[in-house]
C-alpha cells in the first residue's frame, strides 16, 4: 500500500471511530426513529410511495436526529416523543433538499440521480411540500404546542434562507455578513432546533433550552463551513456530486467571498464569468481552486469552523459528565472531519 494510501485509510478509520463514538449510543433510537420514518411516509400515491422509497434508499448522515436523541439521553427522556420528534426534524431536512435541488437543478443527490432529475420538478416539488406537511404531523401526535412552534419557527427560517440565496444569486458582491446570515437561516436553525426540542419535552428543562440552543446553532454554522470547504477539498466520489457545484449553480460562498475582497479585477473576472455561464466552459474549475488555494482562504475557513466548534463544546459544560455528554462532545470533531 502507498503512504498516500495507507494515509487515507487510516483517516477513514478515524472518522469512522469518531461516527462510532457519536452514534452507538442512541444506535437503537435511531433504528426506531427510521422506523418511525417508513411508517410515516408511506402512501397510497404511487408516485409518493415510490419517491419516498427511492429516497430512503440513498441513505444520508442523520445527524440532526442523532444530535436530538443524544441531546434526549443526556437530559434523562427515554419514551417515544424523542423518536418522534428525531423522525420529524430529518423529515424536514430531506423535504428541504427536494426543494435546493430543484431549485440549483442539481443532477445529484449522495452519488445518485436526484428525485427532479429522475422526475422532473413538478412532482418533486410537490412532494417536499407533501413532507413538510406530512413532518408537522407527526410533530402534532404528541401535543406539545411549544415544539410546534420550534419546528415551524426553523422551517420558516430555512424558506428564508433559500430566497435571500436565489435574491443573491450570481452576484460577486456578496457580503461576508450576508453570506453567514443566509447560513444561520438555512442550516443553523434547523441544528439548533434539534438540539433544543428535548428541553422542551416533559419534564422540561428550561433553563437548559439556551444552552442546547447555543450548541446547535454554532454546531450548524460548524456543519455548513465544512460542507463549503468540502466544496472545493473532497473529491466527486466522497461527497456524491460535482466539486464546486456551489459556483456552478451562481453561489458564492466564504471561501470566494474572501478571496474576492484581495484579488485584482483580472481574478475577479474569472469568478464572475463562471457565476454567469453556469458553468465551466470558459474558465476551467482548476484555475479557481489554484486561486483559492494561492490566498489560503481555505485555511481561514477551516480555522472558523474549527472556532464554532470549540465553541459549541463550550455550551456543554454545565451539563452533568455522562456517555450521552461525551457523545455530543465528539460530535463537533466528527463534523470538522467529515469527508462527505
């Protein structure tokens, strides 16, 4: 085996060590949250049926609901409403990105084709609103109205989110503080809500809630940074789809956004002309990773994830020294390390 080989192959066994310590912990829970999942997305629509099933087949991280179980466990819950509600939160996660792939006419999804490549958009985007509607269901069966009110608040948000994206998109002059506003809203709120909707289950934690709100939302903004270096890092095989996609579809995101601000009109020309063709016939995507590259804006991005991170941990500390604790306590390491 070569050194570059083997250097890889102990990575992988890492990250896989590091998921491991994450997940094993509420590993039956999760069974039974997919199971909930299945039971909740079944229908007598064949086309929902069939879509559903195609995409629960293509799998996905589930970290969002992992995060609510752990976060579960280390406030003391262990009933159904947690299941339930880990279930509702990566509903309307994969309703959102039905919805971000029609939208960037993304081609694919975790190495597969997307449902709107496969279908085209009408009906897909008809079944994201179908999950969304079919998520704040499943919230409903256990009547806890403030839960309500966290899930339709981070949905709202992520809406947001997706229109002050397509307002900006194709513009080279998106701001920095734009750019984290829009991925609060997006991604976030949706990571904050998941780590926060256990305190609010009876018995509730109140004076707990900012805490694991605090966690979650620097957990996210942590999970988005890498997902946009991973951009420009990993490679079409680890993440399931074309690198640089992000400029491809007119998206800026920090690592350009930084580079932008130092570079000459010679260089910001390049980007813009990709921002404007969609594509990379004119300007080929090495000569804007070789730029992103010579001005380590990759690095400056990587530090701030790395900050978040260390920041999310900070939240933790006042909660009592147990597994499910520890578990939460990894769960910043294996996002920063994450390969897809």
């Amino acid at each position: 085996m070569s050194q570059d080989a083997s250097l890889v192959h102990r990575e992988q066994a890492d990250l896989s060590a590091l998921q491991e310590q994450f997940l094993s912990i509420v590993a039956t829970k999760l069974d039974a949250t997919e199971v909930v999942l299945h039971r909740f997305l079944e229908s007598d629509v064949p086309f929902i049926d069939g879509a559903c099933d195609y995409i629960s087949r293509s799998g996905g991280k589930r970290v969002r609901p992992a995060l609510l179980l752990l976060v579960s466990r280390m406030l003391g819950h262990d009933g159904e409403e947690e299941i339930t509600y880990a279930a509702v939160i990566e509903l309307i996660h994969t309703a959102s990105l039905i919805h971000d792939d029609i939208i960037d006419h993304a081609m694919l999804r975790r190495g597969a084709p997307t449902v709107n490549q496969l279908w085209g958009n009408s009906r897909p985007v008809l079944l994201g609103d179908w999950m969304y509607t079919t998520a704040m269901k499943m919230a409903l069966t256990h009547n806890n109205l403030e839960v309500i009110r966290r899930l339709c608040s981070a949905t709202l948000r992520m809406v947001e989110g997706e229109l002050l994206t397509l307002d900006r998109l194709g513009s080279v002059d998106l701001s920095v503080e734009e750019y984290f506003e829009i991925i609060e809203r997006k991604t976030a709120h949706l990571f904050a809500a998941a780590c926060s909707i256990p305190a609010l289950i009876a018995p509730a934690h109140p004076a707990q809630e900012k805490a694991l709100h605090g966690y979650g939302r620097k957990l996210g903004t942590c999970f988005q940074l890498v997902d946009d270096l991973l951009d420009f890092t990993a490679t079409e095989d680890e993440v399931g789809k074309p690198v640089l996609s992000d400029l491809r579809e007119g998206k800026l995101t920090l690592p350009l956004i930084l580079l932008l601000s130092r570079v000459g009109p010679a260089q910001r020309e390049l980007i813009a002309t990709v921002l404007a063709d969609r594509s990379f016939d004119r300007v080929p995507a090495e000569r804007i990773l070789e730029l992103v590259r010579a001005e380590g804006t990759l690095d400056e991005v990587d530090l701030l994830a790395r900050t978040e991170a260390a920041e999310a941990q900070q939240f933790l500390e006042l909660f009592p020294a147990v597994p499910s604790r520890a578990a939460l306590e990894y769960a910043p390491e294996y996002i920063l390390r994450r390969r897809y």
